[in-house]
C-alpha cells in the first residue's frame, strides 16, 4: 500500500507529518484529510479558536510529491440562527 503524508498548513506555519499513513489510494487519503480537518476546526471550536480561518492538509507521497490540497474551514451551520439559513451548494 502507498505511505502518504499529511501536512497541515495555517497562514503561519507548516506542520510536517513525519509519519505518514499507509491508505489503498489518494481517494482514501482525500477521506483520511477531511477527517482530519473537521477534528482540527471541531478543536478549535471547543478551545475558543477562529473556526472560520482557512486551513489545509497538503497530502504528498513517500517520494515529497504533492498529489492533493484538501482546504478547510468552519462555515455558518446550515439552517442556523441569527439570520437567513445558507442553502448547501449544488454541483452542475
């Protein structure tokens, strides 16, 4: 199985994952990185961080490659209070 790499991006800082995860494929990797994104904008929430910053993991290969960016960040709760509820976006 291939070793990826997930590194995590703030405006400031890179963290290189030194590790790796060994996953069937980039799309199980793209899964693996969104995983990670929500337990990052969930801690944030829950320590009194900005959730609506941009973050990203940068998935690359054993070899340094970058295959993917994964980009995230908190949004209004769909449906949520405080004004108009914002509609989930649509792919055509």
């Amino acid at each position: 199985m291939p070793k990826f790499y997930f590194h995590y991006r703030t405006d400031d800082e890179l963290i290189r994952d030194t590790d790796g995860v060994e996953l069937q494929d980039l799309d199980a990797a793209e899964h693996n990185a969104a995983e990670l994104g929500r337990a990052i904008v969930d801690r944030a929430a829950s320590t009194g961080g900005d959730t609506g910053l941009p973050r990203s993991i940068e998935i690359t290969d054993a070899a340094g490659r970058e295959l993917l960016y994964v980009v995230f960040w908190a949004g209004p709760k769909i449906g949520g209070m405080g004004g108009p509820p914002v509609s989930p976006a649509t792919v055509h």
